[in-house]
C-alpha cells in the first residue's frame, strides 16, 4: 500500500523539515542582525554597546593600598548609605570600627543591630 501525500506519516515529516528551516531561517536572520548593529556600533535606539572590561579583575590593585581601612571606609559609607536596614551592613561596620581601635562607634552599631 503507497502512502498518500496527506497521510500522518508524510505530514509528521513535513513538519519537522518545516522546523528545521524554520530553525536555520531564524538563526541566519538573528546572526544578520548582529553584523548590521555591530558594524554600525549601535543599538536600535542608537545607543552603542560598549561592554565595560574590568580593569582589575582579580583585585590585585586593590590588595596594594597603602591604607586598606580607608579604602572599607569608602565602601563601607556606600553600604550604610543604600542598605541602612541590612544587618551584613551594621555586622561589616562593626568589625571595621574594631580595626580602627573605635570602640565607641562599634558599640554603638552592635546595639543598633541588636533592635
């Protein structure tokens, strides 16, 4: 018995060579996109995509300070600044406050962190 251009077998087919050039259709349509803003250095809304490298990526430069505390000082404002409610925030000051020898300060953000 032949099988007829309509029957499941033929159909099933069908669809998968459909999916597949389907498949190759979007990638090839995907990758043209890419060259065309990549050549032209910008997005569709004219925006460039500059991906920012890491200039220290594995913090080299930052274990040569010559005053690390003051370097955690910086950081340390900035995490009391946008993360006031954060318990990590106050348990970090704490210990940088202890480094220092400011014990006053450091009690005081235990017993802040104890509420």
């Amino acid at each position: 018995m032949e099988q007829c251009v309509g029957t499941p077998a033929s159909m099933e087919q069908w669809g998968k060579d459909w999916r597949w050039k389907h498949d190759e259709r979007a990638k090839e349509e995907a990758e043209e996109k890419n060259e065309e803003s990549s050549a032209s250095g910008n997005s569709k809304f004219g925006k460039r995509h500059i991906k920012s490298v890491d200039p220290d990526p594995h913090g080299e430069k930052l274990l040569k300070t010559e005053d690390p505390l003051a370097e955690t000082s910086k950081y340390l404002k900035l995490l009391q600044k946008h993360s006031p409610d954060s318990l990590e925030t106050h348990l970090l000051s704490f210990e940088a406050n202890m480094r220092k020898q400011k014990i006053l300060l450091a009690f005081e953000v235990y017993l802040f962190s104890k509420n």
